[in-house]
C-alpha cells in the first residue's frame, strides 16, 4: 500500500510541478512580453522624435530664409535711394544677413552691390507689394540654400537664400 501512496503522491505531485512550472514560465513569457512591448514603444517614440527634430530643424531653415527675403524687401516700402534704417537692414539682409552692417566702407561696399543686384531685375525702386509663396531647401548644398520664391510688383522670381552670403536671383 505504501508503495501505492506512493505512486498516488507522486502522480498528484507531477501534474502539480508541470503546472507549477509552466505557469512561472508563462509569467516570465508575459513580463517579457511586457518588457519587449514596451522597447517597441520607446523606439517608436525614438523614431518620431528624431523626425520630429528633423523637420524642426528643416522648417528653422526655411522660415528664416523667408523672414531674410521679407526683411529685405520690406525695407524698401520707401524705396533704395535714401539711406533710411530700414534701407540698410535690408541691404544687411541681403549680403550677409546680419541685422544691420556698422562699418560704413563695408556697408558702403554691400550697399553698391546691393544697388546692381536690384537693377538686374529692374527692382531699383520703391517696391509697394511683395509675397514670399514658397520656400524649399536644395538637398545637398554646402552652405545650405533655400530657395525662396516670391512675388514682386506682380511677377515672380525665384532667390537663393544661404546663411552668412548674399541673396542671389536663380532667374
């Protein structure tokens, strides 16, 4: 009879064990199951945050250029033939937009140019409307261009716009 007991002991005990065990098995299935669920997450966050950052840094670009191109020609409301505060922001603006040039040879210098580069699009003069329509920015450039089109008195033109150089007409 003993040796039945025990053989009844032990046909209780195994099925116990088997449970036993593969219950434990399961919940270090399920924990892991949540700690590779939550991986996915973070690199999911991971990744729409570096996109996110990547099209941060992208729209920076492109609204700075804007704001330079409207800087420049909002400057000349009264026109480029007086030396007014908002004539030499734009003529800074444009060559190598900084807020505002103090050396006077070297605003003198940028102001020549500036003069020559309007006169290229017959611009040299009071500029009453203007609209930035688009910006893009040119994949592989060094320094990085935008390209900002714009309307000017009714006709469009397209500019190249570089961080530290001068605006140049694409058309």
């Amino acid at each position: 009879m003993a040796f039945s007991l025990d053989r009844r002991v032990l046909q209780v005990k195994i099925p116990v064990l088997i449970w036993a065990e593969s219950s434990a098995y399961e919940n270090q299935i399920e924990k892991g199951d949540h700690a590779v669920k939550a991986l996915i997450v973070l690199i999911c966050i991971g990744v729409v945050a570096f996109f996110a950052v990547m099209y941060a840094i992208e729209y920076m670009k492109l609204d700075s250029a804007k704001v330079r191109v409207e800087q420049i020609f909002g400057g000349l409301h009264d026109g480029p033939f007086e030396p007014t505060t908002d004539v030499q922001r734009a003529i800074s603006q444009w060559y190598d937009g900084t807020p505002l040039i103090v050396d006077r040879s070297t605003l003198q210098h940028a102001s020549d140019l500036f003069d020559a580069w309007l006169k290229k699009k017959n611009l040299y003069k009071k500029i009453t409307s203007f609209e930035v329509t688009d910006t893009a920015l040119v994949k592989g450039s060094d320094p990085e261009v935008v390209l900002v089109t714009c309307t000017i008195e009714g006709k469009t033109y397209q500019l190249e716009v570089a961080k530290g150089v001068q605006v140049t007409w694409t058309n």
